[in-house]
C-alpha cells in the first residue's frame, strides 16, 4: 500500500533522475513519477501488494557505507557516494522508498527479467486478440508490444483451460486468458467484502473459481473486469458488443446515490456500451456499483419521452413551455413547484428563479434507501445538497409530500409543477392528482406524466452537462456523451425559456455550452462560496466547497468510501 | 575409512529401541529438559549460537542466528514451527527421527521452547507421513502426560503445548512462508520478503520460528553436552554430525550420520556405501536433494578456500568433495538437506532430467509467473525429448528457460525448478544435443513409460 503522507519526503534515484516522494512509496509509483513506466500485472494502487507477477523486477541499489566507520565510501570514478546494487533483481511493488534507494530499469537484467515474464505469460495464453473483448486496452497485448521478446520459442501444446464460465449474473470468465495475478481475489476479499473467488488447482493448472455454492453477484463485480489486466474477466453486458477503441470516453457522474462516483461513459455515434469507473482518490478511488453501469439503458428504454403534450397531444416544445408559462402564472397563489434531487445544480438553480418569480413553495422528495457502506449511500439521489447551496430547500427532504396532500384535500393547491418527481411515489393519490393541474417535466413516462396536462420531456445525465454536489459536498461537474432525442432542448434551455416566458420577456434561442455558462455566471455572482468558479474550472475530481451552514441539518447518509458523516 | 557418528540416530538402529516413552527415558530421554528448565533462557540461547549448528533443513542458515532475529520486543507471542514436511525428492532423514524416535524431536522442541519463550508450537508434518502423524500423536500424548509437554512442565513454571498439523500433500509447504499459510488455513502461497520474515510477521503476523526436525534434535544435545564441546564436532563453520541420505546406484543406500565434512563424497560412496552395482560406473552424482546442482564425476574443482584465517589452493575430484554446507556451495552445489541421489552409467540424464522436471512442474505453487509456466515448460521439453521428438536445440533453450526463473520468483522454488535443468545441460550437454539421433536410434516413443 502506498502512504500518502506528504509530510515526510525522501529522495530516491530513478535511472539516474533524482525524485522526491513520500517516504515508503513503491518504487512503481516512485518512478511513475519520474515519468519512468515500471510495467506490471498484480500490482495495483489500491489493493494490496502480493507481487505475483514478477513483470515489475527493476535493479535495486543502495548508497555504500562503510560498516566499521559508516562513513560514506566515495566512487573515485564518479565523485559520489558509490552504489551497492545487490545482484538479484527486486520487484517494484514491494519496494518502498528509502532514502537515498537507487532503481535501474533500462540494464540489459531488467531487460531480460521483463522479456522472460513476457515470454512466460505468453506460452500458455491463446493468441485469441482478434476475438478477444480486452483487445485495445489489455495489459499484455501492450506490454508484450513493448517489453517482449517478439517471437515465441514455444513449440509444446498449450493448456486447456474452462471457456465462458460464467461467473455471476454480469461477468463471465475464459480461464484460459487468465494470468493468475489475482488482482480479482484480492478486490472481491478487500474492496468488495464478499470473499467469492478463488484459485484451485496448482501451478500452470491453477484455474480461477468461484468458492462451491458461491456466485459472484455483488454489486461490485464489474470492478473485477476493469481491474483485469487481460481478457480472463469480461462484462457479460459489453462482451462482443463493440471495439473499445472505437468508442468515445466521456466523464460523468454515478447518479444513483449521494456518493457520486466519478465515471466515464463510453459511447459511440449517440449510443452508450459501457460505463466505467473513473479514479478519484476522494470519492471513489477506481471503483463503483454495477448497479450504476445500467443507467445508461433508461436512455433509450421504451417509456422514456421524447415528445412534448399538452392534454395528452404531441406539440412542440415552445407551445408546451408557453402553456405551461399561462397555466403557472393563472394558477398563481395556489401552486406548488416539487423539484428534485435528480435535478442538477444549474437546474436547480434556474427552477429557484422560477419559484420566486412565482412566489411558489418548493419541495423536495427524499429517495432513502439501503446503502452498502462502500459506495451507494442511504440518499439514493445525487444532489439534495445543490438544492441546499442554491437556496432552492432550506430543509431536508421528507419521502412524502404530506402537506402538499393535504393542501390539494382543503383546495389550497390547485396546481403542481414537478420537475422529474412521480408524486404518486411521494404520497399523492390518483384521485389528488385528478383533481389539480399539473405539469411534468421528466425524462420517462409514469403516473404524474399520464396525469399532466402539460408534459415537457428533459434530457438524462448522459444527454446534458452540468454538476452535483455530493455528500462530502463536494461540487463534481459530468458532459454530455450522447445527443438527447431529437426535440428535446438542453434543459437549462427549456427553464431559461420558461422564466422568460414567465417574466414576459422574450426569448433568446441559445446554444447548450452557451447557456451553462452564463448560468454559471449568475451563480458564481449570487452564491458565495461558487464567487471564484465557473463551470470550466471545477477540476475532474471535483471541489470541495463550504458547507459550514449546513453542518447542522440531520443527513441521511452512514459511512461509506472515503466519507464519514459528521457526528 | 572414517567411522559413523552418531548422535541423532545413535539408538534407532539398536535392537529393542521403540519409539514409546518409557523406552525413550530408559536411554537417557528428557533428563536435558528437566535441566535445562532450570537454566536462564538466554544461556540456552547462547550454547546454541556457541555450538555454531546450522540448519539442516536445506538452507544451512545458522541456527543462533535466526533465533537471534526474533522480534522480542513486540508484545506478541512467539511460535516455534517444526518443519517436518520433508518432500525433498532425495531425503528421508526426518522420517526416520518421527517414526522411531519422536520424543527427541519433542524433547529438542521443548528445550527451544523454553529458550525462546514460546507458548504454544506446531508440528507441521507433510501429508504424506499418515504413520509418522499418527506416531508423533502418541508421542505427543505419553509426553504431556509425563509432563512433559502442556501446563508447568516438569513441574516449572513454564507451559507449551504442541499441535500436530498434517498437510494436505504440497512439496510447497516445505517452504516457511508457505508453510505458515498453510497451517493459517490459506493456500500456501509463500510470502513476500520483505516484510514478512518470519522472525518478525510470521504465523498470524506474530514472531515465529520455523526450524527443521533434525535441527531441534540437535539442539537437545548442544544444550545436553554444551555448545562448546558440540561446536567441536565436525569442522569449523560446519559443526555437528548429519544425517546423509544416499539413494540411487551404490551398492549400500541408506541413512549415515557423520561429522559434518569430516568425509568426503568419494568416501561416502566408495567405502561406506560399497561403490557401485556390480559392472557399473559413477556418472553424475546430485548432493543434495534434488534441487542440488548436480556434479559430474570427472569434474576437477579448482579455486582458493579459507582454512582458518588463512587462504589455501584447492583443487578437488569429485570424490575428493568434504560433505559438508561450505566446500559443496564453492563447487557450486548445495549440502541442502543431505539427500545424496547417485546416477550410474545406465541413467540417461536427459529422462533423469525429465523426472525431476515432471516432480517440479507438478510442484509449483503457480504464484510468480516464471516458475508457474517455466516449470511447465521445460517438463513439456524434457517430455517431448524423452517421446521422441528432441531437437539438437532442446538443450540450449531449456538453459535459457531456466535462467529467466532462477533469482525471479518469490520463493527458492525457483532455484530449485531451475537449477536441476541449469547444471544437467551444463554438465552433460553434449548428451542433450545428441538426445535426437539416440532416441531415434533405439527407443521408439511406444518403448518408453510415459512420464507424470
């Protein structure tokens, strides 16, 4: 494991470059850090080190002492301190920096320590790369590119190993590819907590397993195939679905919880194949739920509305937005707006303005549920606390909209404008919903939709670009990857056009990147702690920002990864 | 003709001697324990760091001097771990001690016990000793009730008790860091070093000494004679009697114990072992177990030694070798753990090759590529000489595939995968290169057993 202080520096000496690191960094990261590539299969940042793989052996030198005197025995040749280098060559992994510690990477013994591993790994591999899923971004195709030997002396049968076991409901195993470096193992025992694989049989026959009775089902098993340096682990879901090199790399944001985890979403011409982890030491280090690399399937699920209406027929945007703008300012007094935590910080605060011009409550509908203490916190929406910091909700969300219930029984509400909330999810009834007028902006059909008079349909995460705040209140911004159904406007457009409509100014057509930063303009001027940003300028990992005035509001949320609540 | 000598094995070949308790105290059995409890640990300690033994395990690494290695000041408990998996194809010498003489390994335990404040020991014993396991439970069982094992022993203040635990058949669990994997109920894959060194972050993480069978008997009779006088015995830095286990084509194989290099391997051989089969010749000779690099008889070693404090010239035969851990490392083989396997002029090296390769392949943890795949790959070679299809090449590439494993890998199993193949094909190359034309000549592959 890698200490992360960086209090106590050392310096070490990589192929003759001086470079300081933390003290006890492995020499992997050390010489990552000298721009030195230190190649290797087991090894990985945030599991621990078993140093199977043998493919990080660098020469190893300490400076010389005399062991009577300890002074410092001098090199006439050089002028310096003389180097020990011990004969036997030493694994990168499991080597932490010491002061004054020398590595060698490019001796003709690291070079013949990396083409005998090479060759190694390749005798019983089956030279599958024109089928095989991992082409493109596999550990072996490229190192054996840039440290193998280029030819192969093995003339014997190779082994025979299970082909498509499938391992779990979302991987599927080729024992075959696999380089028993056991980086899956040690995931599912350390990170996931559910010790379900394991190797049986010994030498070259080892062969990768589920324990008897066991499946790997949890809902992290999909690390296990981004974490796998070959084709051995594969996504039942991506496998044989698409070339990874033609896809495009877009980082977004996990939605389904308050955690946030950092993403990228693969996609190709408008369609998405995968979403996988993006690192983020502070949030999710390189992991996230499976359950969150389905999402991107609402995109072009059945129910999922791509056109607006008004009283149940199909129109165009502007006619539904200018609709919606007459039923709001009629209904004036006795209308509600209940946004949500789904919505983005951009949104939110647009919809803040909408409310005001209005002089219309808002409310929020909480979605707790069960976390799993690594990374799906108990609030299943991504973004209750942008809704705080823009001053759209002062208080925490409730799962039910009692007041509003009760508010539609006495006839103080004759009208309800949600944006992507199904109230009948939050506790309005059928029969509340036939009595008042409502107007639904959302991205799938469902009760509140099929009651609307108004429906206006919004983009997915995956559609639009914009930011959440997390549950260490941490401001993360995701990009569109996919074009959002024909019609349908970027949704800080369709509320932009709405409060101009509601304001009775006219309004001006706008292009997506146009309008999300001159929304963020506005909001670096009118909330403090955004005063020095503007959306450009959020880093890939996120910020943090200030939350000191909501220290004192009861969050859901228990520990998980990297976050513990305050107490 | 140098004469046995024999302080292991000095009653098990005595008519009558069993291996039950009282027929163990009638010999003299548990009297250094009940003095020894009523010494300082430290001088125990000391006789044995005095007493120069080293271990006869494989290693030859000194005894004293890995006990001086362990972390006694961390607050955790120490274990003593008894390595009695002897799987070293070659060796049977701890056998013998476990089937007719287990209460000295038990009274050598305790004594180490004792000296290294230990509470609680194993004896790890390899799955293929059913007998040995049982007979050791016994032994184990007579003793704790002389109490000489468990609560206040020998009525002291000091208690042990001692845990029989039997491996499931892995010639990996030889190896320490494997071997406390496998007793912490894992798959024994041995353990990276550093950090974990057993003296330090051993069995569960706490200090831990692992010392072979024949080594702790040893220690009963330093601390029963004294580590001065033991150190006596044998040369020096190569002190104390072992255990030699000759197999293969002599006339007499069998179990000697003699002073450590006071014979050498001709005498070995030649006079003690009757020389060889009748009409036969020596040709190869692997000194210690088959890890060893082998040597080839006709080989001349030259070089300079350390006698005492001065240098001297040497220039040996093979049957001119002493036995004992420093002169077979300067021939550029090991003592290890004393299996001495002799091959005739019958024994074709390129199939003595492909049984020891077939024995390593099968071995190997699989954890560190290189031994994993190299150990498959040049049995798959060696297999494919053997049935017939040998290249004149086959030599050389198996040479080559060995180096990229020796010095490698995590454990010494790659050493000892690697250098059988580095020292047959340096010795015997030529009959590597001719492997082919033999072969094709007269054996078809139907003719030959197949191999594991």
């Amino acid at each position: 494991m890698i200490a992360t202080s960086t209090v106590d520096l050392i310096t070490v000496n990589i192929d003759g470059k001086d470079v300081a690191v933390p003290k006890g960094t492995n020499v992997i990261e050390a010489a990552a850090k000298a721009g030195v590539d230190v190649p290797h299969y087991c090894y990985h940042p945030k599991l621990t080190v078993v140093g199977n793989c043998r493919m990080c052996l660098v020469e190893m030198g300490m400076p010389a002492v005399d062991p009577a005197t300890k002074a410092a025995v001098m090199d006439p040749a050089t002028g310096k301190q003389k180097i020990n280098w011990m004969p036997r060559p030493v694994i990168g992994c499991a080597t932490n920096a010491s002061p004054g510690l020398h590595i060698r990477t490019t001796t003709q013994l690291v070079k013949d320590c990396r083409e005998g591993v090479m060759e190694f790994l390749l005798v019983n591999h089956p030279l599958d790369c024109p089928i095989c899923d991992q082409a493109g971004e596999c550990k072996l195709q490229e190192q054996a590119t840039g440290y193998g030997r280029g030819y192969s002396r093995y003339i014997e049968d190779k082994n025979v190993k299970p082909k498509r076991t499938v391992l779990g409901p979302r991987v599927t195993l080729d024992d075959e590819r696999c380089i028993l470096c056991s980086r899956c193992i040690r995931f599912s025992k350390e990170v996931a907590k559910d010790d379900v694989l394991g190797f049986i049989d010994r030498g070259s026959t080892s062969t990768l397993t589920c324990f008897p009775g066991k499946k790997l089902e949890n809902n992290y098993s999909l690390n296990t195939v981004d974490i796998c340096p070959v084709g051995a682990l594969t996504s039942t879901d991506f496998r044989f679905k698409m070339r990874v090199w033609f896809l495009k790399q877009t980082n977004s944001i996990d939605m389904e919880s308050s955690v946030g985890a950092n993403t990228v979403v693969w996609s190709r011409e408008g369609q998405i194949y995968r979403i996988t982890p993006r690192q983020n030491d502070e949030v999710n280090d390189t992991w996230m739920p499976d359950s969150g690399r389905i999402l991107y399937k609402q995109v072009k699920a059945n129910n999922r509305l791509t056109a607006a209406s008004v009283s149940h027929a199909s129109t165009s945007l502007v006619d539904a937005v200018n609709k919606a703008s007459a039923l709001l300012t009629e209904a004036k007094g006795a209308l509600r707006i209940v946004a949500s935590g789904k919505n983005t910080v951009e949104e939110q605060f647009l919809i803040k303005h909408v409310a005001q011009q209005l002089l219309a409550p808002v409310s929020l509908v909480s979605h707790v549920g069960e976390g799993d203490k690594i990374l799906v916190s108990k609030d299943h929406t991504p973004n209750v606390r942008g809704a705080l910091v823009t001053g759209l909700i002062s208080e925490l969300p409730k799962p039910k909209l009692t007041e509003l219930s009760s508010d539609i029984d006495s006839g103080k509400v004759k009208l309800v404008l949600s944006f992507g909330e199904d109230l009948a999810q939050a506790g309005i009834t059928a029969a509340q919903l036939a009595k008042i007028t409502v107007i639904y902006c959302g991205t799938h059909t469902n009760t509140t939709s099929e009651a609307a008079s108004v429906v206006i349909p919004t983009l997915t995460v995956f559609e639009k670009s914009g930011s959440f705040i997390n549950q260490q209140f941490r401001l993360q911004k995701f990009s569109a990857a996919v074009p959002g159904p024909t019609g349908v406007s970027d949704d800080l457009i369709t509320l932009t056009h709405l409060l101009s409509s509601l304001q009775g100014t006219p309004h001006a057509t706008t292009q997506a990147a146009g309008i999300l930063s001159q929304t963020w303009k506005a909001l670096a001027a009118s909330i403090p702690s955004f005063a020095p940003l503007s959306f450009s300028g959020i880093p890939a990992t996120g910020l943090l920002i200030d939350s000191t005035a909501f220290a004192k509001l009861p969050f859901v949320e228990t520990e998980t990864l990297h976050f513990k609540p305050v107490a | 003709m140098p004469e046995q000598r024999r302080i292991i094995f000095k009653h098990i070949d005595s008519p009558g001697y069993t291996n039950d308790l009282a027929c163990y105290q009638k010999n003299g059995g548990y009297e250094t324990l009940k003095s020894a409890v009523l010494r300082k640990p430290e001088e125990l300690i000391e006789e044995v760091k005095k007493s120069g033994l080293r271990g006869r395990g494989g290693a030859g690494f000194s005894c004293g001097l890995k006990w001086s290695l362990v972390d006694r000041k961390s607050g955790k408990p120490i274990y003593l771990i008894v390595n009695a998996d002897e799987s070293e194809p070659g060796t049977f010498k701890d056998r013998y001690i476990l089937h007719q003489d287990p209460h000295q390994l038990i009274e050598g335990m305790m004594i180490t016990c004792f000296a290294n404040n230990v509470r609680q020991a194993y004896i790890y014993i390899r799955g293929e000793f059913p007998e040995g396991a049982r007979i050791l439970e016994k032994a184990l069982a007579e003793a704790r009730q002389a109490n000489f094992v468990g609560a206040n022993i020998v009525g002291s203040q000091y208690s042990c008790d001692i845990f029989i635990h039997r491996g499931a058949g892995a010639y990996i669990c030889g190896e320490e860091t494997g071997l406390i994997e496998s007793i912490e109920g894992k798959r024994p894959y041995p353990r990276i070093k550093p950090p974990y060194f057993p003296a330090v972050l051993g069995l569960y993480q706490c200090p831990t000494i692992v010392n072979n069978v024949e080594t702790l008997c040893h220690v009963k009779h330093i601390v029963s004679m004294g580590g001065e006088a033991y150190s006596k015995i044998g040369t020096p830095g190569n002190t104390g009697t072992r255990i030699l286990c000759v197999s293969g084509h002599v006339k007499r194989p069998g179990y000697y114990e003699f002073e450590v290099g006071k014979i050498t391997l001709g005498e070995l051989l030649n006079d003690i072992c009757g020389g060889p089969l009748p009409g036969r010749t020596f040709k190869a000779v692997i000194p210690g177990g088959s890890s060893a690099k082998v040597l080839r008889f006709g080989e001349r070693f030259k070089g300079k030694r350390k006698v005492g404090t001065e240098m001297h010239d040497y220039d040996w035969s093979l049957e001119d070798l002493p036995m004992d851990f420093d002169s077979l490392a300067m021939v550029g083989s090991m003592a290890g753990s004393g299996g001495v396997i002799v091959m005739d002029d019958s024994v074709s090296m390129v199939e003595a090759l492909a049984n020891i390769n077939a024995f390593y392949s099968h071995e190997s943890c699989g954890q560190c590529t290189p031994c994993r795949e190299g150990s498959l790959w040049m049995k798959r070679i060696t297999n494919r000489m053997v049935h017939g299809d040998a290249r004149p090449e086959d030599g050389t590439l198996l040479k080559n595939v060995a180096d990229q494993i020796a010095g490698r890998t995590i454990c010494a199993f790659g050493e000892a995968c690697s250098w059988p193949t580095q020292s047959f094909v340096s010795k015997f190359g030529e009959e590597f290169k001719t492997y082919a034309d033999r072969s094709q000549a007269t054996v078809s592959a139907q003719e030959i057993i197949p191999l594991v």
